[in-house]
C-alpha cells in the first residue's frame, strides 16, 4: 500500500521560536488542571493554522480531520474572519449590553436569518455549557414545570446543568447535578434495542420519552433536550420520525423542544444549515457554540419572542455574551459558509468520504458501523460485529496510525470505540482521497 501524501499547499508556516513542546508539557503537568487529557502516545503541539490544515512547532503539516473537536467551521485563521476581529479589536474590545453597539445587533439579525420560523431572540454567551444552562432556565421560566428529559449517550456541558444533561458517566462527577432531569434511552440503532433493520424504530424510540413522562415526571414538563447528531456520544445519528414524534410527546406533556445544535449546526451536515432541519422538526429554543465562532469563545441561544418573554422582570446578563469582537467574529463566519458554499462543499466532500468509508466496511470487519451526515462522520470500531464488543485500543492506534500519516482525527462513544471525523469545513476533493487513503492504510496496518 502507498504512503498517502498530504495534498499540496502553497503555505510556508512562519519559524517557530516559543518553548519547546517537552518543556510546554512540563509546565502543563504542573500548572493546568490534571483532569484534561492528551491524545497521542508522544503529544503534538500545534502553533499555526491556515485553512484546514495545522501546523506543529517542527513545522509538519497536519490535515485537521477534528477541527479542534468540531468548532474551525469555516478553516484555521480565515482571513475574512481575522480581519473582522483585527478592525474592532483596534477600535473597541469591550462595552456591554448596557450601551448600544451596532456589532451585537447585526449580528442577531445575521443568525436570526438561519433560522426558521419564529426563532430569532438570540442571546450571547461564551460556551455551549452556558447556552445549555440557559436554555435549561428559559425552559423552566416560560412553561413553569421543572423535569427535563435529556438522552442517554448525550453531551450537554461540564458545568453542573450541563453536566446533568449529560448522560455518559465518563463526564459526570460524583455530585448532586441531575435534579429532575430523567434520561430516555439513546436512538442509537446501531447498539439499541431497535435497529436500522426496524423502520419503526423512530417511534419506538419516541415512545421511551412518552414513557418515562407518564412515569417519572408529575406528567407536566419543561422540556427535552437533545443534539441533532450526538457528538461526544460517537456522532450518532437518530432514527427517522424519531424527533418529530418525541416532540409531539413533550409538546403534549406542556414542554418546550430544545436542540443543541453546539456540533451538528452552521452547515456541517450538508443538507441543511441545522441538524435540527435534517428531521423536519422545529425546536423552540436551539443552543449553538463551537463552529459559531471558528474558534472564538462564543455561543448563543435563540429562541421565540413569546418564549424570551419568560426571562423579562429578572435581569439574565452575561458580562462577555455578544461582546464586540466576538460579534464580528460571528458575523464573518455566517459569511463566509455564505459566500464560500461551505454547507453545500460539506454535502459534497462528506459524501465522498463517506463512500470512502463504506467501501473500508467491507475490507475491515472492525469496522461495525459507518454513519454520519455531510462532514460529521463517525466509524465505530468492534471486535466482533456478532458482540459487538467496543475495541477501545484498536481505536486509539487508529489514531496514532493516521498522525503518523498526517491526519487527526478524533474519537468518542462512551468506550472511546468511535472515530470522529469532523473538518473544517473548506476541505476538498484531493483532502478527501488523502483522508480514504490513510484510513485505509491505518485499519490496514491495525
Ligand atoms: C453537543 C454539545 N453541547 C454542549 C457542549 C458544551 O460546550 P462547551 O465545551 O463550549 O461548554 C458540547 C461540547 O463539546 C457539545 O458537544
């Protein structure tokens, strides 16, 4: 088998001359929160970034098949969006919503014009776990019901309400953070008790959330939450009607729908510029991050004027939420997947890829499953399709395997059995045949 070559690139990366990556590791070790880890036996350190492409401080060039865990929507450094933040960063950083600013204002009514019906009250925070938690108060202000019902196999946030959204016990701490949120079972038909075999699996899903209402909750709720395509969880996708019918179940138990569109929004999965759209469903209240601000510490909630309504009479304020340089940050990025068709080059090149991957399926029976839209594409990995016993170690060389050939990717699932391929979204056909070509080579040399 060849060795897959990175395509061209007509980018020097500047020299690098800061502190060495053995000597960044030590001061990490010491100094940073010990819990975070590290992916790879011998770390990487990156410096530099142009496109989809990242750079470590020897000067190799990596294709950025994670795109810092699904958040360079729009590729590493886009000039569009670095002069957008140079301009106001040398006029004003900061005011507050105390004053008027024309950035924050445009840039609502930029995002307001993704979205369908009457979605378009946007507030501004600076991660996704914020955006959950408010989105979590907001559902239990207008409806005036406490229980939520969250899905197994989610990720909502590390901080305490997102933490309780969140159903994997890999990221749940032993403290009280879950009151009334109930957990339905996971529409994960690759490992669930309905699969893709059963065309009523939506349904039956469905009927899980209908119910853990009827028996766990007082019968009256504030909401349900839930990605479009769970991202932390291994990029599972859900089964058809299985939103549609799951709304029409909270809608009747008095709550709202929220859609956490923190990884499956901005265009990623090809079709449509939400995940949400993808299962003709229209949520009340939608949460986003990461990819909103390619890299910039933004995020926000929309929702509907009646529902925003629920948080007048007490002030919700957040002091960085919409702040004037991330606003024109957010702005550039809606921009540029406009003027660069990045929702439609995700549709294309993911479906590429996706092909690619198909094909693998068939070579390598570690392979258990293959799925994914546009450019959020996951393979979870089994020892054995009959068990489908997770293979957590024949994963993580996966990942080794593929740096050594100049891609990274990522991985999740609740065993660390499920790569993650997500990009920024600007790659392209020669990166997509390069990214086929190292999967091959690294399930090849498992
Ligand atoms: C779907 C989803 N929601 C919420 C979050 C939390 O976002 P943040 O890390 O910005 O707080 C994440 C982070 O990975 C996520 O994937």
């Amino acid at each position: 088998m060849k060795k897959p070559i990175l395509p061209p690139l007509d980018y020097q990366p500047r020299p690098y001359h800061g502190p060495s990556a053995e000597e960044v590791l030590k001061l990490r070790k010491e100094y940073l929160n010990p819990g975070i880890f590290l992916y790879y036996k011998t770390p990487i350190m990156f410096v530099e970034g142009k496109g989809q492409y990242i750079f470590d401080d020897k000067g190799h060039r990596y294709l950025d098949g994670l795109g810092g865990i699904v958040t360079i929507s729009v590729g590493h450094c886009h000039p569009h969006v670095v002069a957008a933040a140079q301009q106001q960063n040398e006029i004003l950083q900061h005011s507050t919503t105390l004053y008027l600013h024309p950035n924050i204002t445009q840039f609502a009514e930029k995002l307001a014009s993704k979205l369908p019906g009457d979605l378009k009250v946007c507030y501004f925070v600076n991660s996704g776990s914020e955006a959950n938690d408010l989105a979590l108060l907001m559902a239990r202000a207008y409806t005036g019901n406490f229980d939520m019902i969250a899905l197994r196999n989610a990720y909502h946030g590390g901080n305490s309400s997102g933490m309780g959204l969140t159903a994997q016990s890999t990221w749940k701490y032993n403290v009280p953070h879950s009151f009334g949120v109930h957990h339905a079972i996971a529409p994960y038909p690759y490992r669930g008790p309905y699969g893709y075999e059963d065309a009523d699996a939506g349904r039956k899903y469905a009927d899980d959330v209908k119910n853990l209402i009827d028996y766990a909750t007082p019968g009256k709720i504030a909401g349900f939450i839930a990605e479009s395509i769970q991202g932390v969880g291994g990029f599972v996708e859900f089964p058809e009607n299985y939103l549609k019918r799951t709304y029409e179940h909270v809608r009747a138990a008095g709550g709202v729908c929220i859609a956490d569109e923190v990884q499956t929004g901005f265009g990623r999965t090809g079709t449509h510029f939400w995940g949400f759209e993808t299962h003709d469903v229209i949520p009340d209240i939608v949460t986003m991050a990461k990819g909103i601000g390619n890299g910039a510490p933004l995020a926000a909630v929309v929702t509907t004027p009646k529902i925003a309504q629920s948080l007048v009479g007490k002030v919700h304020f957040n002091t960085f939420g919409g702040n004037p340089v991330v606003s024109a940050i957010g702005k550039a990025v809606i921009e540029v997947i406009e003027n660069e068709n990045l929702q439609e080059n995700s549709l294309k090149i993911g479906a590429r890829i996706r092909d690619g991957l198909e094909k693998l399926k068939t070579k390598y029976p570690i392979i258990g499953d293959v799925r994914g839209k546009g450019l959020m594409l996951g393979i979870e990995m089994v020892k054995d399709r009959q068990t489908k016993e997770p293979a957590k170690a024949e994963c993580a060389q996966v990942l080794e395997n593929a740096r050594e050939m100049g891609l990274l990717i990522g991985k999740g699932g609740l065993w660390g059995q499920t790569i993650r391929f997500a990009p920024p979204m600007c790659i392209n056909q020669a990166d997509a045949d390069f990214v086929i070509d190292v999967f091959d080579a690294a399930f090849a040399a498992l």
